[in-house]
C-alpha cells in the first residue's frame, strides 16, 4: 500500500471512529435536552392547571390534562414517566410523556395528570440527528478530501525524488539529482540517498575500470600464449605426452579467450544504448545460423530440422540477434545426444527450439545462471543461456526453458512484453 493511501487509510479509521463516538454523544445530549425541556413543560403546565384550580377553573383536555378528585389526601411525590395511551380517533396507541401530581387546593384533594406527546419529540429528534449526521459526513468528506490534498503536496518532493531513483542507473554514470523539501526528515533523506548514490557510482566505476582493464591485459598474454604453443606444436617431439600437453595448452588458452570475451559481452549488455537496433526478419536470421552450425552438427551425426516461415520482423541490434540464435543452436548441438534431432520451428514471434539429451540434474531455472552447467558438461563455459537470458532482457522478450523427456526445450517470444 503506498505510503499516502496508507495515511489516508488510518485518516478515515480515525475520524469514523471519532464521527460514531461524537453522533452517539450527541444523540444523548439531545435525548437528555429535548427530555429536561418537556419535563420543564409538563411541570408549568401542572401549575397553571393548578392555578386554574385554585380560581375555581377546573379545566379537562383529556389524555393531555386530566383531572381527578380524590376521597382522601395522597401524599406521593409527584412522578414523571412514560405511557402508552390508545386513541380511539386514531385506532392506535400513541406514546406520551406525563407528571403526575397530587395536591390539596380549597379543601379539595385533586389527582392532576398533565401529558405531552412524544411522537413530535421523537420527529424532532430523528430530524436533528439526520442533519447532524449529513452534517458530519460532508464535513468528514470536505475533510478528507483536504487533507489528501495537503498530504500529496507535503509527500510531493518524496514521489519526485522516489521516480527519479527509479530510473537512477549505474550505467549512466550520473547522481541523482533530487528535490528539496521543507521537511527536514525528507532533507535528511536526500542527502543520504545523494551520499548513497554518489558512493555506489565510485565503487562501480572503480570495479568497471578494473575489469575492463583486466579484460584487456588478459588478450595479448593469452594471444602470445596460444601463438607460442601453436609454433611448439608444429615442432616433432619425440614423445606423445609433451604434444598432448601442447594440445591442452591451446584449448585451454582458446577457453580462456572465450571466457573473457564472454564476460565482456555480459558487461556491455547492461547499456542498451551501446546496441543500435534495427528491423529485422527473423527467419532470414535463423535460417542462416542453423546453416553455419550444420557442418557442426553433421560431425556430431545430428541432424537439423529447421522451420522458419514466419514473417515477424523484431526490433534489434543485429549482432546481438546473431549472438543469441547462435548461442542457442550451439547449446542445442553441445548436450544433444550423438545421432540426435534438434527440431527448431519459428511460429509469428515465438522460437521453438527441442533437442534430445538427458534429463538435467539441477533446476532448469539456474542454466540462466552465470557458469552452471551439468557434470557431463564440463567442456562447457556456462555462458550460453546466461548470455542469452541477458540479451532478451535487455530487449524485454521472454525467454524460458524446460525438459519433457527427451526433449531439452527452449522458446523465446521476441514480441516484448508489456
């Protein structure tokens, strides 16, 4: 949940609960008012009804003001309470509020019962607790809506900085620059973040430095190496063992020429931008790679079924098109099985490739790793899918590997993904 729904979310928590609490509280109080002012009512109404009396007016307005004559005194205390009175006029039973007092005037011991309808209290009440309500949630609303606004233009410089950091990459070799804030916490961020960032450029541009150096050390000695043992090699020694070593010599040299190559290629896909990119036709591409690795596959008595009738045309740097088919065909020939098929099919976008070999002994997610191969494929450098994989991220397309006995699969949707 982002940071400002979340305050927005704990917002309207907080002020419903406060919104209940005050309606409730507000419900008694006028519960309590609207009860002391009928009371207050029904009390001047028994004195003047008593004052009547007193005159010699008895005055009846049955159920509202009635009046009983006693035989003898009645000392209770007078009495407030509800009653439920039926009204024949009506044909319903209506509820009432009444004070009941008994008092002795001119000799005479009166019952004197004075009554108020709280029908109309009740309407008057539901009435004043609707507005309040309406009342309260437009103000709630007018509230809310105000202090998402103050929120988003408080956590303004917060978003900005946060997608500018989203784009922030080593590569560009550049710092962030972030927003100022007029909040302290923020600016105290800012720096860290500016520090954090500034830092981490240092360190990778030191250990860029370092391994392109490295990179580029390593070539001549490796060319000289493989040179000099080439020239040995075309000498006759007299024993076997010293041109088997010879031999070692070059494939290992060759191997290391390999690797470093490699390596410098999974550096520089990291910058898209060091790769222009251009139409191009899929199945011309495909077609000519299964062409310059069948002599390859011919000594290993594999044989090639290739299907590329589709006119999909992607977007991409033609060398590192040329690079990916190539390291995919070639892993299909390196752990196929001699006298195998290797089947590739192109259908619109997606590249199939199956080829027979052993069922692997790792999971199928960690050949995209850098150097991991099987056992049986030690030969191999373990940079073929690795490069692979990073070549089609760099271009957003999927790429995906499976084993359904016998068939080691790979397919590559060059249409990008979303």
């Amino acid at each position: 949940m982002k940071l400002l729904n979340k305050i927005s979310f704990y917002y309207i928590i907080n002020t419903a609960i406060l919104f209940v609490v005050g309606l409730f509280a507000i419900y008694f109080s006028v519960d309590w008012i609207i009860s002391e002012r009928t009371d207050g009512q029904l009390r001047d109404t028994s004195k003047e009804v008593r004052l009547q009396l007193s005159k010699g007016i008895r005055t009846e307005y049955p159920p509202l003001i009635e009046i009983e004559t006693l035989a003898k005194e009645n000392n209770s205390k007078p009495v407030f309470e509800d009653t439920t009175i039926y009204l024949e006029a009506e044909k319903e039973s209506e509820i009432y509020r009444q004070f009941t007092v008994y008092k002795k005037i001119r000799d005479i011991n009166y019952k004197i019962t004075v009554r108020t309808s709280l029908i109309e209290k009740e309407d008057l009440f539901s009435a004043i607790l609707i507005i309040l309500a309406l009342i309260l949630t437009l103000l709630l609303l007018i509230l809310f809506i105000i202090n998402r606004y103050t929120a988003r233009e408080v956590f303004k410089p917060f978003y900005n900085n946060l997608k500018k950091l989203e784009i922030f990459s080593l590569h560009k070799n550049t710092t962030p620059i972030l927003d100022d804030s007029n909040i302290d916490e923020f600016n105290e961020l800012k720096k860290s973040l500016m520090d954090l960032s500034e830092k981490a450029l240092k360190e990778y541009r030191s250990l860029k430095e370092f391994s392109e150096d490295l990179s580029h050390e390593l070539q001549t000695p490796v060319a000289v190496i493989k040179a000099k043992t080439e020239m040995l090699l075309q000498k006759e020694f007299a024993d076997n063992e010293t041109n088997e070593n010879l031999q070692a010599i070059i494939s290992n040299t060759d191997r290391l020429d390999k690797l470093n190559r490699s390596l410098i290629l999974l550096a520089r896909l990291e910058a898209a931008e060091l790769f222009p990119s251009r139409k191009i036709l899929l199945s011309e591409k495909l077609t000519k790679a299964a062409e310059n690795y069948s002599d390859i596959a011919n000594s290993k008595e594999i044989v090639l079924h290739v299907n590329a009738k589709s006119n999909y045309e992607a977007e991409f740097n033609e060398n590192l098109i040329d690079i990916l088919l190539s390291n995919l065909i070639s892993n299909s020939i390196k752990h196929n099985i001699t006298g195998g098929e290797i089947f590739i099919e192109l259908r619109d976008s997606l590249l199939t490739i199956k080829n027979y070999g052993k069922e692997p002994k790792q999971n199928p997610e960690n050949y995209f790793k850098r150097f991991s191969y099987d056992e049986k494929s030690q030969n191999s450098l373990g940079l073929g899918l690795a490069i692979a994989k990073k070549i089609c991220d760099l271009y957003k397309i999927q790429i995906e590997y499976t084993f359904e006995k016998p068939f080691h699969i790979v397919k590559v949707n060059f249409k990008p993904a979303n």
